[in-house]
C-alpha cells in the first residue's frame, strides 16, 4: 500500500496528536500520580488513544519533510513511556488496563496497551522502540530539555 503525502491540515493535527503524547506522558500523569488525582485513569487513557492516532497517522502518510522529525520525536517518547511504564501501571491499575485493552479490541500491533505483558527486551526486539539507542534523550527528556 502506498503512503499518501500529508496536508497541512493533517500535519497540523500530527503536531498536536505529539505535543499532547509529550505533555501528558512528561507532565500531566507524573503530576496527577504524585498528587494522587482522581483524573489519573482518563489521561493515561487518553494517552493510550493518542498513541493509537498517531500510529494509524504514521501507517498513512509518507514519514518524510515535516513529518518525519514528528515521528522521531514520537520514538523517543516511546523509549520514555516504556521507562515509565512501572509508573504507568501504578497509575492505570492492571485489571483496568487489560479489561479496557479487551473491551477495545487492541491488536498487539498497539504494544503500548500491552505495558503489562511486554518485557523491555521483547519491545526492543519487536522495534517498537529503540531503548538502547535512546538512553541519552531519555535523559534529557527527563531532565525536561527539548531533543
């Protein structure tokens, strides 16, 4: 299947699908786990959803010009959101997260509803993210620099 070239519009929609995976999974939900907020679940869900468009907004259009540093960027939160997947699970209780990964149906192609089944070794052989390869901008990331 040929990959269509994106418009502006789409692209648009691309940069906040990553600005909003950034800002929840780097602020919003480590704030609301520390602060231990009742909205914890709905932005990890809403997170989890995110992560879904911007697959299927990968799977559609050419990764080149603009896009592509999006799409870098989206690795690099991955490598993020498996480091902080213990977190994640803390925050969005495993028989809630499996129940709703059933009640939606999620392939295994979406490894990101699978946080509690995968082991950080499967999802790098999987290329679902490059770990090793991103241990530095996780660092930064962390440390709430721009990579």
């Amino acid at each position: 299947m040929r990959r269509k070239k994106i418009s502006k519009r789409a692209l648009d929609w691309v940069k906040r699908r990553v600005h909003e995976y950034d800002v929840t999974l780097t602020k919003i939900i480590p704030r609301d786990i520390e602060r231990g907020s009742d909205t914890v679940r709905e932005e990890i869900f809403h997170l989890m959803f995110n992560r879904e468009c911007l697959h299927n907004d990968f799977q559609k259009y050419d990764v080149v010009g603009e896009l592509f540093p999006l799409w870098q960027r989206m690795q690099k939160l991955d490598a993020l959101l498996v480091v902080r997947r213990e977190m994640i699970l803390t925050g969005y209780p495993v028989e809630y997260y499996r129940s709703q990964r059933e009640r939606l149906k999620m392939p295994k192609a979406y490894w990101w509803w699978y946080l509690d089944e995968l082991e950080k070794e499967h999802l790098d052989k999987a290329g679902a993210v490059e770990a090793k390869k991103s241990i530095a901008q996780v660092s930064a990331l962390e440390e709430g620099n721009a990579v």
